[in-house]
C-alpha cells in the first residue's frame, strides 16, 4: 500500500515506537502513581520521559502543564468544556475541525455560549480585520485550528495571540495538523492552551494526545476519579497533572508517543516541514497538469502543511478514493473530513473533495505514483 492519509494518522509507524509500547507492556505496566513498588515507579517514569520530551518539542516550560488526554477531540473539549461559563463569547474560524464545532454548538445550545466564526479565503486565509471587530466585552476563549484539515493553510497565531490578549480573552490553538509537522513554541507565540493528538506528526500510537494549558489558566476538569494523588480530598486535586488526568492512563501508549517524539526532535521540526512542503508541491505541480483537477487550498509555493485536496471535474470524490484504493493500492480520504464549516469556505458543500495527505515516511517515488494513478484514471 502506498499510504497517503497521514493527516488523519501516520502510518507506518517508526520501528522504536512499537518496540516501546512492547517493553512498557512487558516490563513498567504497573499504574504509575498508584503504588510505591518498582514497576509502578518505572511506570510514572515512562509518563514524565514521554511529557519531558513534549515540553522540549512545544517550549513548554513546566512539563507538568502538559495533560495528556486520549485524543485531540479529548483535549479541545476538556479546553472548551472546562474554561467556558454560562454567556461567555466564543471567537472561531470558519476553517474550524467538528472537534472544536460541536463542543462550541453543545455549550451555545445548553449554556447560551455566544459563538462567532470569522470568515476565511476559498485559500484558508483566516479574514483577522473581521476578527478584531468581533471582540466583545464578555469574549472570554478564541479558538483557532493551526493548520485547516482541510486546505493545508497555516493560521497565524502570533497575531491572532496578539488580538486575544488585546481584549483579555484567551487563545486556544489546535494543533491536531501541526504538532511533530511545524515548528510550535508556545511561549513565543503566546499560546495559552495547545491540544494535540498523538497519533499524527508525533508518530505515536492512536488513543494518545495531550492539552498544554498555562499556568495561569485552571480549568474545570472534564473527568473526576482516581489520581493516586490526595486520595482522601473529596474534590479532584488541583496540582498537575493530576488534575486532568483521573482514571488509569494509557501508559504504554504513552511510552510509543514518547519515543515517536523523540525520533521528530532528533530529526527536527523545521527539516520535517521543509520535507513534506517539498512534497506537496510535488504532487500539487503533478496534478495541476491534469485537465480537470481542481486544487484548493493555498497557490503552489505558498506555505501549507503536508494537505493536497482537490476535485476531478464530473467526478464523485468517493468513486475517485476507491478507485485509488482498489486499482492503485493508494490510500487517500474522501468525503467531509469532519470540517463542513472548512467545505463551505472552500465552496465544496455538495461535492466534498479528495484529500491525499503526505508525513514522515513519504517518498518522492510514492507521490510520483499517485500523480501517474490520476493521470491514467482521469486524463483526457
């Protein structure tokens, strides 16, 4: 198989990250916190080692600001859920993931949370002068996808940083497309909470992420239990990262995260990026010399993650992905992409679109093939 849907999970995974997940299985599968013998004190190891190595990667200062949490769904809805109250005013984009939408529209239903969605380019440009002028007195949270899932574009958090702390509001970054795949430092770029999956960019198990949240911010947490920790409060403790993180956690998943983490910093974010930029304009440049391709997302030499979506004219997106899948042994992903709201900017409502989408172990020789599959099936 050629595997070209990284942007949903990387695939295949690197030989020490499942070779991690072994060993914590076989040797530190104790509950780490939850008892003084050695395999639980090996256990909570694996965890600060894997949460350490997180900080380095996003400039997180205190590792313990980290949380780790199932997924990125997981970490946007303890973010949302628990900072929010009771008619608060909400600043998204119109490029935003169901991950932040739902949980927006849940509290809006129930808790008359005030939600606006800021514009974007058919490109993703996120319209920031329409931003300025949505602050109100009560906007408390702007959420913003780092990258669309999408259309490959890149937000620019610094500014969108500025104009939240402008207004006292906090900022809320999703980095679901980002994190091991661009360069993050959320001190320098004012970030006050990160969610992101371990499952993508940082090449780690599924059923892994996390959520940075500052200091300054306490959150309600999403989930009350046991934590190993002040075990005769009643109430959920408030040091970190006990917190956030009640229940057993998936330790030995978080021992492959881990090592998926280190092997992005041995590599490095930037010549990761730089890596999979290359591709996409690869393939871009590749399909756009097919009649009757449409690319979305940001021009050929502009800035994008590793997303290349587009449509063949009077074609089904979905006939186009199975065809690729049975003909071509080519993994893409077709349909919504759990993002309507970024379909509706990009002006695919009632078509949907075919998103190919390239990560760590992409080669040149597999973008050529699928560009040679596009060209059989559909050239005129």
């Amino acid at each position: 198989m050629i595997y070209l849907d990284h942007a949903a999970t990387s695939w295949p995974k690197p030989a020490g990250v499942i070779k991690a997940v072994q060993e914590a299985l076989s040797g530190s599968a104790a509950n780490p916190g939850r008892g003084n013998h050695a395999m639980a004190i090996q256990a909570g190891r694996v965890l600060m080692r894997s949460r350490s190595r997180l900080a380095t990667l996003l400039g997180v200062e205190n590792p313990v600001d980290i949380a780790f949490t199932s997924n990125t769904t997981s970490a946007l809805n303890l973010a949302i859920k628990g900072l929010l109250k009771p008619g608060d005013h909400v600043i998204a984009t119109m490029v935003e993931h169901n991950s932040v939408r739902r949980p927006l529209e849940f509290l809006k239903r129930t808790q008359e949370v005030k939600v606006d969605y800021i514009s974007a380019s058919t490109e993703g440009t996120i319209d920031l002068s329409r931003m300025k002028s949505a602050f109100r007195e009560n906007t408390r949270l702007v959420v913003c996808s780092h990258s669309s899932n999408l259309l490959g574009s890149i937000a620019p958090i610094e500014d969108i940083a500025r104009l939240a702390h402008q207004h006292g509001a906090v900022l809320l970054v999703d980095a679901a497309q980002t994190a091991g795949a661009y360069p993050i430092h959320v001190g320098s770029m004012n970030i006050d909470m990160l969610a992101f999956p371990g499952h993508k960019a940082l090449l780690g198990p599924q059923g892994t992420g996390g959520l940075y949240i500052s200091p300054d911010i306490d959150l309600v947490p999403h989930l009350h239990g046991g934590t190993g920790s002040q075990s005769e409060e009643l109430e959920q403790p408030k040091v970190r990262p006990d917190r956030y993180e009640a229940g057993t956690p998936n330790t030995a998943g978080i021992a492959g995260l881990g090592e998926g983490v280190r092997e992005v910093l041995a590599e490095g974010v930037e010549r990761i990026y730089a890596r999979e930029w290359q591709l996409t304009q690869q393939l871009m440049q590749g399909l756009a010399e097919i009649p009757g391709i449409s690319l979305l997302g940001p021009a050929l030499g502009q800035p994008r993650t590793g997303i290349v979506t587009f449509n063949v004219r009077n074609q089904d997106a979905a006939e186009v992905a199975f065809r690729l899948d049975r003909e071509y042994q080519i993994a893409v992903r077709a349909g919504f992409h759990c993002t309507p709201l970024g379909h509706e900017t990009a002006g695919t409502t009632r078509t949907g679109a075919v998103r190919a989408s390239v990560g760590y172990s992409t080669t040149a020789q597999e973008v050529d093939a699928l560009i040679e599959a596009m060209q059989q099936l559909y050239k005129a």
